[in-house]
C-alpha cells in the first residue's frame, strides 16, 4: 500500500513540475519537499487499511441534505447522515 502511495504522490508531484495542475515549482526532489512545497508539515506514513472507510462513514455522518421548496432550503430529514443517493435526484427539481 506505502508504494503504491508513493507512486501516486510522485506522478503528482510530476505533474506540478511540469506546469499541469496550475500552480509551478522549479522541481520536486523529494517526498518531504513535495509535501513543504504544498505548504504541509512532515510527511506522514498512511493509516491502517481500514482507515479510509472509518473515515469516509464518519464524513457521511455529517452530510445535511436540503431541497428547495417555495424559495426555501428545507431538509431531506430521512437522507441526513448518510451517503447521497442517486434517488435524491429528480430531474424536473434541477433548476434552469
């Protein structure tokens, strides 16, 4: 998994380099400078695997979910505190 990571942060920082995610950086030697020059602190090993999900269920968690009714933002009580549906979405709600 670390390797795998670290591939991703170098294609990245690659990237960077090369003038593609709108920002620039003379070059990217290194994973620590890679994180300094995005104005992080120390570069951190990756959590345990199950780290994400405990993560991403405690995001979901916070997630509020409102509609539009009569110029008023009111809430989808039964999609609160959880991952947003496709069912939510009604074409003829979309505004124009």
């Amino acid at each position: 998994m670390r390797k795998k990571w670290f591939s991703v942060v170098f294609q990245v920082a690659a990237r960077i380099e090369a003038g593609e995610l709108s920002c620039s950086v003379a070059r990217i030697s290194s994973e620590g400078r890679f994180w300094s020059e995005l104005g992080g602190g120390e570069a951190q090993d990756a959590g345990a695997p199950d780290e994400d999900e405990q993560i991403e269920s405690l995001l979901a968690a916070t997630n509020m979910i409102y509609e539009l009714v009569d110029h008023e933002l009111v809430p989808v009580e039964n999609a609160w505190g959880t991952v947003p549906k496709v069912e939510l979405l009604h074409p003829k709600k979309v505004g124009k």
